[in-house]
C-alpha cells in the first residue's frame, strides 16, 4: 500500500492526506476543501518541512520528482531541481496574464469588483455590455477566471469546463446558474460566467453565531438545499461530493443556492463515456475532512448518501455551532469520518431539537452508508416531521412504563388530531351505551 503524506494548505493549515500517485496525477497541484486554494502541494509539503526544521522562509533549491507527462508514461519519474517558489506544474508556464479591475475580457464582460476567490479561480462582479446594449435592467454577472498559474494546467482547465457544463445540465432555483464556459483569446484567460448573487456564504454566517442557530431559523434553508440536491441525484445523476459552508450561499432574497460542481462525481450507474470526471476527488484524495463520508475516504463509488453525510453535517455544526465528531480532549476539534469510527464517537443530542429529529439526524449521521439516511429527501422529511412537545416526553418513549397500558401505546404512535378523534369517538358512544341503559332501567 502506497504512503501518504500530510500536507498543509499554507492559507487555512488545512490538512490533506495525498500519496505521491495522487501528486503525479494532478500535476503536483491540489485544492483545499475548506478554503478551496490551490496550490503546489510538493512545494507546501518541502516548505512546512524546512519552516518546522529552521523557523524561517524557505530560500533553498530542493530535488523534486518530475511528474509524467504525455509520451513518457511507465517511464522512471525524474528529478531535478527547481525553486521553492515556482509554484507551477513541471509540464506547463503560465502564458494568461491576471485580471484585473476595469478590463474587459473577450471584448464583452467589463470587470467590476473582486468578489472573492482562493479555489481555482478568482470570481468578479461584471458588467456585461451586450445585455448593456439592449437596454437589459439587470446586466450585472458574475465570472470566475481560472487562476493565471493554473491557466495552461489541462486537468484546471478540464475541471472548470466539467463544471460549467455539469452546471448546465441542472436547472434548478436553489442551484447557482452558470451560463457559459469562455476562453479569452487575447489574453488566454478561461472562465466561466454565471448568475451574479447578493448575500452571505453560509461559513460566514456560522461565524456570525458561533452557538449555532434555532430550528426555526434554518428550517426554510435547509428545504430549499434538499430540494437542490435532490434535483442534482434524480435529474443530473451528479453527487456533488462537496457540501460545505464554503460552497452554500445565503441570498438576500431568502434563497439558498449550492454552489461549485467542479468536483462532482456521476452516478455509477450513469454512463458518462468520454465525458468521464477528470478531477475525480475519491481518487486524488481531495477531502474537506470534517464533511467527507467513510465511503469517500475509501475511495468507494459514488453514492447519495455521500452527500446526505456532508449536508447532515453541515446541519448540525449550523444548529449547534460544532462540529457531530469532536475529539473528548480540549479545545474539542473536529475529527473525520475514518477517526470517528476508529474511536468510536457518537454524536451529541443538539439542544432545541425534538427527540425524533435528533434520530433522524444521528441516522443521517451514521459512519456506514449501509445504516445511514439513503436519500436527502427522506433527510428532510425525517427532520421536518414536527409533534407536539408532550410526546418527546420521557413516559412517551420508554416502552417499558408503557407495559399494559394499550391508550398510550396508540397515543405514542396515533397523531394528536387523530388521537382527539378517537377520544371524541370514545365519548360518545360510552353517551349512547349509558343511554341505553338508562332506557332499559326507566
């Protein structure tokens, strides 16, 4: 079995697990799942060694393994050396120039404002003058551009393509729209153009309530991302293998929209032929630990209930403020699907949730796709059902205070309304029987 290496993003000290296969595969390049920044990871791993080793910054030449290009496969890897700070794949250069405010791009899209970035690409408000010209009142979108060091990277490239036209396939209102995938030609620059939103990512507004967040207040949320993701299983045969805060947003309309398809994996029984995933993250081992399920880790084909472990857990780090799997040791950091199951960890009841939803929670929560929630539309259901407060109480669920009492069996399981019918049913014809009685008696 191959070794792995720890590498460490150098913006979020994120922690991935990569063997030197994974490396050669993506042309030593790799991307964070929580920060969603690419970089040389043979370049990180080198970097942190020599910080760890001197406390200082690396200003030394290093030998590294060439990683195989096309014509050469099967061939020894070669090694020579390079600069730490090169910070590009052996077989390529960047020849696209970066972005900047105020130009425009394929003699169209004006660039307005920086919007964010730190995954493969830097994502700007644009103002787009064709839509401009026919009097549009909203011609404003958003483009994400490839990164200029990954601009002649073909599996960058590749994965930014795969994402636009995975996007493409799923139209839906609680999916990020992307409308077309561009390249440049004078400056060489590749980028896709999609819906401009206004709102908050879902990472910052966990940040903004560090104890998590009431039922109520979610609710409407989280309907809307099952629907999304539901819609993505059924109708784009797509998994999207990533859900995190970072790639959910909050509009200022009160929707909710999933974001980043790049790392999407089909379903094994859709055929994809040559559109088959190339950034493949079960093979590259590119994991946002604290959201990745068992299965994932493995390597496994992909399933459903992938994503219904990551969104599960994004549900309850969102109602709790901390993460289902923590270590017993302070401060309590969070820990992955392989290292809950190898201590044996069981999520915590989340306080404010009814005994029924912190079931269903736990079961979507499970570590063995086998024992957990198979789909995000039963998630939702199992998490929506609401009862009265009385039935969460103790006399209610342990079936052992229930032995011969056969009405509060039927009322554990009967609904209230139904339950009041029975007893109004109940009522009157022990009036009736009485009746009679009195009848026979007179």
């Amino acid at each position: 079995m191959a070794s792995k290496s720890t590498v460490y993003c150098p913006k979020c000290t994120n922690t991935l697990a990569l063997t030197e296969a994974d490396l050669r595969a993506a042309q030593g390049y790799v991307r964070c799942g929580r920060c969603r920044n690419v970089f040389n990871a043979r370049t990180a791993m080198i970097a942190g060694e020599e910080r760890r080793a001197s406390g200082g910054p690396v200003r030394q030449t290093r030998a590294l393994p060439r990683p195989e290009e096309p014509g050469n496969a099967g061939e020894a890897p070669k090694t020579t050396t390079r600069p730490l700070t090169a910070g590009i794949p052996w077989s390529t250069k960047p020849r696209g120039s970066a972005a900047s405010i105020g130009s425009v791009i394929a003699d169209r899209y004006e660039l307005l404002s920086r919007l964010g970035g730190g995954g493969m690409g830097e994502v700007y408000k644009a103002l787009d003058r064709l839509t401009q010209s026919q009097q549009d009142p909203d011609p404003y979108v958003a483009i994400k551009i490839l990164k200029p060091e990954l601009q002649q990277n073909r599996i960058a490239v590749m994965a930014l393509q795969r994402e636009a036209a995975r996007a493409r396939r799923l139209t839906h209102s609680n999916i990020l729209r992307i409308h077309q995938f561009e390249k440049d030609t004078s400056s060489g620059l590749y980028f896709i153009v999609m819906e401009l939103l206004e709102g908050r990512a879902l990472h910052s507004i966990m940040e903004a309530h560090p104890s998590g967040q009431r039922w109520a207040q979610i609710s409407g949320f989280l309907r809307q991302i099952c629907a999304g993701l539901q819609y993505a299983h059924e109708h784009g045969k797509l998994i999207h293998s990533d859900i995190t805060p970072g790639n959910l947003f909050i509009t200022t309309r009160g929707e909710a929209k999933i974001l980043d398809f790049g790392i999407a994996a089909p379903l094994p029984e859709v055929s994809v032929g040559k559109h088959v995933t190339i950034v493949n993250p079960r093979r590259l081992r590119v994991l946002t630990r604290a959201y990745a399920s068992l299965e994932m880790f493995q390597g496994r084909r992909a399933h459903a209930t992938d994503d219904v472990y990551s969104l599960a857990c994004v549900t309850y780090e969102w109602l709790s403020g901390t993460a289902p799997y923590v270590r017993a040791d302070p401060p309590h950091p969070p820990v992955s699907a392989p290292e809950a199951a190898q201590l044996c960890l069981e999520p915590a009841p989340v306080p404010g949730l009814t005994r029924s939803q912190n079931h269903a929670l736990r079961k979507a929560l499970a570590l063995r796709r086998s024992e957990r929630t198979q789909t995000v539309s039963e998630f939702w259901q199992s998490m929506a059902v609401t009862r009265p407060a009385w039935q969460d109480w103790p006399i209610w669920q342990d079936w052992s205070l229930m032995q011969g009492w056969p009405i509060l069996r039927v009322a554990q399981v009967w609904p209230a309304r139904q339950l009041a019918a029975a007893a109004a049913l109940s009522l009157l014809l022990a009036s009736l029987v009485l009746l009679v009685v009195l009848w026979l008696l007179s």
